[in-house]
C-alpha cells in the first residue's frame, strides 16, 4: 500500500529535480551563447563598448541582473550596475588552473537568496561574472498536492549553499482515516530526500519532501482494488459513491473553504511624498473565512493558479471594487486604482472584454485603472500578452511592471510588451540604508523611467529615511505603512475625503501610520493574496 504512494514521491522528487537543473542549465546555455555572439570577449574590459555590449546583453536575457570584468587579481573592474565601483577581492587570483567555467556564490547576509555567479574565464587574466536574477529557479514547482511539503536547497559542489527554498505552508490536505491507517508516518523517516546534479557546472540541487504527505497522496490514488482489500464490499460502494462525490470538487479542499467565507477588497493609499496628496490605491484582495482563519499567500496562489479559481476571483475582485469606489470616482475621477492580473489573464483577449463590461458602466473611468504585470509568474506568449495589452491601454487604461529587476522578465518585459509604468520592488527600498548597488539599481529605474516616459512608484515604504531616499533620488509616489496599511472600504472612502479639506495633507496619515518599531499586528485573521496587487501610476519628476 505504501509502495505505490512512495513510487508516485519518488516520480515526483525527479521531475522537481530535472526542473531546476533543467531551468539553470538553459539559462547558463542562453548566457554564454548571447555572449558569444555578442563579441564580448573581444572587446576592452570596462571600455564603454564593453558596458555597451553588457547592458544589451543583461536586457536580452530573463534571469541576468549584471555582467561585470574581473581584473587578474580578482578585483571586480566595473560592471553594468556599479561601472565606476571595483569591489576587491570579488574572486580568486587567476591562475592557469582557472576553469573555463564555474559558479561562485556570493556573500550577502542581507538577501534571503545569495546572489550567484556564473564566470567565464576568457583567458589571458580576464574573467567575465554573470549576476542570475533570483528567479532563474522556478518557484511555483510540484503537483499542488507535493508542493505544501517541499523544501529544497540549490548548492555548488564546493558546498556553498545558494538558495533554501521552504514553502512552510501553513495548510495542510485533509486525510480520510483509511489513508492514516494504511500509512502511519510515525514509522517514517521525517523527510525523504533527493539530489541532483548539472551535468555542465558545478551545482547540485536537493529535494525534501515531508513523509506527511504519503497519506495525501494514497488518500487520492484512484485504486479501488487497495479499498476493497481493506473494507469489504459493502465499504467499497461507499467509498465509490464518496470518489464519485469528490471527482467533480478541486484536489485541495478550498471550494468548502471557499463556500464559507468571503473575499474582500483593501484598499492602501498612493501618497505623493512631495505635498501628501492621495494619488489613488492599491487593491489587495484578502479572504476571510467564516471562523477568521488565517492561509498563508503561497498556499492560496498556488492553487487559484494551478486550478484557474484565479480567473474567477479577479473577475470577481474587479465587480467589488467598481461597487465599492463607484461614488468615490463620481467625486474625485483622478485617483488611480490599481488591480493586479496574472500571467494567464494575459493568454487571450477575454480579459480586456471583462475590464470593458465591469467598469463600462460605473462611474470609475478606464483613465483611473492600472492593470500590473508581475515578474513572478512569466509570459508565455508575447505576442498574446502584447495584443492584450494594447486593448486594455486603447480603453485608456494603463499597465505596469510589478517587481522590476526581481522576477522572469528583467527589463525585456519593456521592450517588448510597451508597458507603462515600473514599481521598485520593496526589496529595493529596504536595502536603501547598507548597500550602495541598490541605490545604482533604483538610479537606473528612475533614468529609464524618465527616457520611456513611464510611470514610477515604490512601495513598500516605511520610515522617514526611505522617504527622503526616494525623492533625492526624482520619485514622488509611495505606499507603504509609513503612511497607511491596506484599509477596509469604508476607511479608505473616509481618508480621501478628509484629505482633500486637509490643510496639512500629511497629517490624515497619523491615525493610520504604522511604525515597523510598534510590532504591529493585525485585528482582524485574514490571508492576503500577494499574487493580487498592484500599484497605481505616478510619474517620474
């Protein structure tokens, strides 16, 4: 009985495997083929034809985020981010034995994931660095029945770890007690595990799966020859007329979930940072079940994508907010609304039909409406997306770029899809205190922002530094809890008003400022979808 539960484990830790190194291995093939063609190594280190081929390169490619020269000494020369900042002692000296290709990790005790290069060394003491973007392994891998129970480590074979990836979600399938009696997991090893190598550089991927999940999986094996073993015959029509019941509901058990709560529409203000004017909002959709319990984003995500609920739920998210903002919009039709949209959204043209029909007839123009993009979950068919974008932009509405420099598009997103607006990724804002590539980071947002005419926000915003940092550096707008966490409708309606009879704009915020130093917690259980948001325009100054 638990053998072919382990099978369907061990099948399923394979593939996860071959994913990952299958995603790098393509990417580092991409790298070094666009490197080639482009001459690179045929060119002056840190001449302006080298930045010039480099900056082509990092935005012809996904999952780069910089190239730089490495002198002989190890001394990082220049690179596209930091072109006039060498970091000594970057790599190893170069010597003869110096392998034609490796990875290093580097150090950085503030990221979650460590940032990893791919080196090239072209000979004659000059060695080329490949900065991959976080997201060059995918994130959403697994069945949605695995993925709860999986944890993986990316690793070189030096034994310098890369990334550790745990989901750690809270939630966790419903087992019948035919599956907790034929698998009892206190006789288990705690975690099964699997490793797998590149064939062509030197890393090594880790697979772990929680032994819980054997139960999950034998409870869903359609083998009714292993129930009528254990019950009889008449067990067996039960159990048959109860998988015939839950063929029709999704793998996990969200649509009950679903059926006894409610989803709700938060609203967190834009604020110009200039004058404390109210700029628009940001939508994130929360779910509440009836008893107030709380789902992580991850476990949610996963399955709205992978089951199309999301399709569904944006739907249903875009009818709340044209119901909810209807009067707000009769009074003040400048603010923007933000509503995010996945990948899939942008896979046909049904979307733009949607957009047209919901807010077609209420009082919010489509000029308020910024649709966003997210790096997080790529585009699969540009030519798609781009039609569908066009739609929505020729209604008036305007579409962003969530996560710039984080996710699978890099700045390629840009060139291709005629987006309109980049958000800077929180992750950005809170490094703005200790790390000097950050700063040029945001510096060449804001340049490219300002040369594409686009639009540009930061979110994430929570202390007066960070303010500061941000309009030193040309942008104005901002959210974040330094002025307003995401607020109920009613809440929001109420801010916008009195903001506008405010003499002092600023202070409207005071009441609902939080400070990271106060710990807050919420009053209210809810799980917000993170997959759900987005940020409204505001130009760069």
């Amino acid at each position: 009985m638990r053998k072919d539960a382990q099978d369907i484990l061990d099948a399923e830790m394979t593939s996860i495997g071959r994913t990952l190194i299958g995603a790098f291995d393509r990417e580092a093939a991409a790298v070094i083929n666009t490197i080639s063609q482009s001459r690179l190594g045929e060119v002056e280190g840190c001449s302006p034809r080298f930045q010039s081929i480099s900056r082509y390169v990092v935005g012809s490619l996904d999952h780069v985020q910089d190239i730089g020269f490495v002198a002989s000494d190890g001394t990082l020369a220049c690179s596209v981010l930091r072109p006039g900042q060498p970091i000594e002692g970057f790599l190893k000296p170069w010597s003869l034995d110096t392998p034609t290709l490796t990875l290093a990790v580097l150090e950085d005790a503030r990221l979650e994931r460590r940032p990893l290069v791919l080196v090239i060394n072209n000979g004659l003491n000059q060695r080329y660095v490949v900065r991959f973007a976080p997201s060059v392994l995918p994130e959403d891998i697994g069945s949605t029945l695995i993925r709860p129970y999986l944890s993986y480590d990316a690793l070189l074979t030096s034994g310098d770890r890369w990334i550790h990836v745990d989901n750690q979600i809270m939630y966790r399938h419903k087992v019948g007690a035919i599956a907790r009696w034929a698998i009892d997991v206190r006789n288990l090893p705690e975690r099964f595990s699997q490793t797998m190598s590149s064939k062509a550089l030197p890393l090594v991927v880790t697979i772990s799966v929680g032994s819980e999940v054997l139960p999950v999986i034998y409870d869903r094996l359609d083998n009714g020859a292993i129930q009528v073993g254990i019950l009889g015959g008449l067990v067996i029509l039960f159990l048959l007329l109860l998988i015939g019941w839950r063929s029709g509901r999704p793998e996990f058990e969200y649509s009950a979930v679903f059926d006894e709560g409610e989803f709700l529409a938060y609203y967190q203000p834009v604020v110009d940072m200039g004058n404390g004017n109210i700029l628009g909002c940001e939508v994130l959709l929360r779910f509440r079940t009836r008893e107030g319990k709380l789902v992580q984003p991850a476990a949610f995500i996963a399955y709205a994508e992978t089951t199309g609920v999301i399709m569904k739920v944006t739907h249903d998210l875009m009818k709340r907010v044209a119901a909810e903002l209807n009067e707000l919009s009769k009074d003040f039709g400048q603010l923007k609304i933000g509503i995010n949209l996945t990948g899939k959204h942008f896979e046909d043209m049904a979307v733009v039909d949607d957009i047209r029909a919901i807010f077609g007839k209420s009082n919010i123009s489509f000029q308020q409406l910024v649709f966003e993009l997210t790096e997080r979950h790529p585009v699969q068919d540009f030519q798609v997306a781009r039609m569908a974008i066009s739609g929505m932009q020729e209604l008036g509405a305007s579409v962003a770029l969530d996560d710039a420099g984080t996710g699978h598009g890099g700045f390629s997103y840009l060139q291709k899809l005629g987006l309109d607006v980049i958000k800077i990724d929180k992750m950005f804002v809170d490094s703005f205190s200790n790390d000097v590539t950050t700063m040029t980071i945001i510096d060449i947002i804001v340049e490219l922002a300002k040369s594409l005419d686009m639009g540009i926000i930061a979110e994430g915003v929570e202390n007066q530094h960070q303010v500061d940092s941000l309009r030193k550096l040309g942008i104005s707008a901002a959210q974040g809890y330094f002025f307003s966490p995401p607020l109920p409708p009613e809440e929001y309606i109420d801010l916008v008003r009195r903001s506008v009879v405010a003499k002092n704009k600023f202070s409207v915020f005071e009441n609902t400022r939080i400070s990271p130093l106060h710990n807050y917690r919420p009053t209210e259980i809810l799980y917000e979808v993170e997959a759900e948001v987005v940020q409204p325009i505001a130009r760069a100054s």
